[in-house]
C-alpha cells in the first residue's frame, strides 16, 4: 500500500454558528460505478462489511442500527431520514451529544458521486473523524475497484498526521477527471477515531 501524501476530506466550521463550536468533516467523491451500486455499498449490511464495518438493525428511516469496529466501539445510531437511492441521513451519538451524518449518492457523467457530511464533531476529535473518513472512502473505492483495501492503522495513521498538520483544512483534491486522488490514485470518505 502506498502511504497517503493528500488529503481527501475538509474540516471546517459550521455555518451555523449556534452549534456549540462543534466542526464539519466533509467529502465529494467520484466512483467508478452506477448510482444504484454505490447506495448499495453504502446502505447493504453485507457490502457495508467489506469496506466500512459490520452493521446490524434497522437501516430504515426511524430505525436504529449498531456499527460494530473493530476497536470494540459499538454506536448505536439513528436514521433520521432515508431517501432511496439518492440520500440518507443518520445520528451518531458521542459522549457528551450526538453527531449527523449525511450522505448523498448522485450521477456524474463519470460514474457516481459520493457526498458525505459529519456535522456536530467536537474540535478535539475533528482530524480523527477526518482521517476515519479519509480512510473508509478509499477503502470504498478500492472495494469497488476489486483491489486490496487500504490498511486501516497505517492508512488511518498517516492521514491523522496530515490533517493535524493542515490545521484540518484539508485538500478535498481530485484528479483532473473529478475522481479522486493524489498520486497513488486513491479516493476516501466515512471515519470514527478520536
């Protein structure tokens, strides 16, 4: 595996300035495959196993369903709102409050497109979330490109480096085609570590 050297990710402040301080982690990529696919590896428990983690309930909107990582952490979440195949928004409860993750699956003239925000993160644990996310996106596109997932510490590591580094700008780089990637030509988004 080659070491990420780009950010794929942004944090950022919230617009909305009644949030407690919180940040916003967010990522657009593009993949290599239909619309129906990529919600598919996004919301089928058995695909979601492959690239992200183990899932277990309900992933219908109002239903509760339990992210299993490897760590031992164990959220039990919430779907707020679920409209297939275009997009799907979940609470992520953390010690103190409770996160949202939106996801919004698109067309592209090149493949689908992938846009992920975590909003309500805590500055302290923005880079990590950044760098989980990071992670799961490329992991994502290696799964669907048939090719060996990046490694999870090393890859989860390096990136954490890079977004404390940046300030947690992040670079949200994509190559000229719009798909992700720097140089070693992977793309990322969905995260969790602290």
């Amino acid at each position: 595996m080659t070491t990420p050297t780009e950010l794929l990710g942004r944090i950022a402040d919230p617009t909305d300035s009644s949030d407690g301080g919180t940040r916003v982690v967010t990522f657009d990529r593009l993949y290599r495959t239909s619309v129906a696919d990529l919600w598919e590896a996004c919301t089928d428990p058995d695909r979601l196993a492959r690239w992200f983690a183990p899932v277990s309930g309900d992933l219908e909107e109002g239903g509760t369903f339990v992210i299993h990582f490897d760590d031992d952490d164990t959220p039990r979440c919430r779907v707020t709102a679920c409209t297939a195949p275009t997009g799907f928004t979940w609470e992520w409860p953390q010690a103190d409050a409770v996160s949202v993750v939106t996801v919004e699956v698109a067309q592209d003239p090149a493949g689908a497109r992938l846009r992920l925000r975590h909003t309500g993160i805590r500055p302290t644990q923005a880079t990590g979330y950044a760098a989980g996310w990071d992670t799961y996106v490329r992991r994502l596109e290696a799964w669907l490109s048939g090719v060996a997932l990046p490694d999870w510490d090393e890859t989860w590591g390096a990136l954490h480096a890079l977004y404390a580094a940046d300030g947690g700008a992040g670079g949200a780089a994509t190559g000229a085609d719009g798909a992700g990637g720097g140089a070693d030509g992977e793309t990322g988004a969905a995260a969790r570590r602290g």
